[in-house]
C-alpha cells in the first residue's frame, strides 16, 4: 500500500465519511474547493492503486472505500515506526511527551488501557 498524496488522502476522508458517494458528492463534501475534474481524476487514480472501487449506473459511477481508514492508519503509523523510532514505540511515546504533545493524563490513560488487556 503506497502513502497517498495530501489531496488523494483528502478524498479518501470523505469517502470513509460518506460511505459511498458520487464525485459531485465527493466534490460538496471537499465544500467544492476542488475542482469537479480534479476530483475525477484523483478518484480514477484512487481506483487504479486499489483504493476505491464503484457501482456503475449508467454513465455515472457511485464510488466506494475498499480500504479502511484504520487499514491505511496502521499501514502509515507503521511506517512512521520504522522511519522515524526504530520500530520503538517507547521512542514514539518518548518523543510526543519530550514535544508536550502528549499529557500525563493522557499516558494515565493509555496505560490504564494496557493493564486491562492483561
């Protein structure tokens, strides 16, 4: 699974949204920011790396996610893990607290989630 561009992953969002959709659809959602044929492009490119699939009916296609967000999220975050903490996620945790962006809280949280699976 390759990474998506910003614009792809940005259609793939109201997709997973949306469930299933048209590009005019896709295009409302993206509040018509982009441009229709921008959005049937990109659409058609999602399609070809295996992405999206769709239902045609007629000359329109209904489009579809055949990748889940948490499917692409754990592929990304894993590669993330690789690149960036050396497939630590004591590494991952460490640098989110060095950079404030994770509270004790939060950790409190997470640990509690952790002890509950043993």
């Amino acid at each position: 699974m390759e990474k998506l561009t910003n614009k792809e992953e940005e259609i793939m969002h109201a997709l997973w949204k949306l469930g299933k959709a048209f590009a005019k659809e896709v295009q409302a959602e993206l509040n018509n920011t982009v441009h229709y044929n921008t959005v049937s492009t990109i659409i058609r490119n999602l399609e070809e790396k295996g992405y999206i699939s769709h239902k045609a009916f007629g000359k329109t296609h209904q489009y579809y996610p055949i990748i889940t967000k948490e499917q692409y999220s754990s592929q990304f975050v894993g590669k993330a893990m690789s690149q960036y903490f050396n497939n630590s996620y004591k590494n991952m945790v460490s640098f989110f607290a060095k950079e404030e962006k994770i509270t004790a809280e939060e950790l409190r949280e997470i640990l509690k989630v952790i002890e509950e699976k043993k």
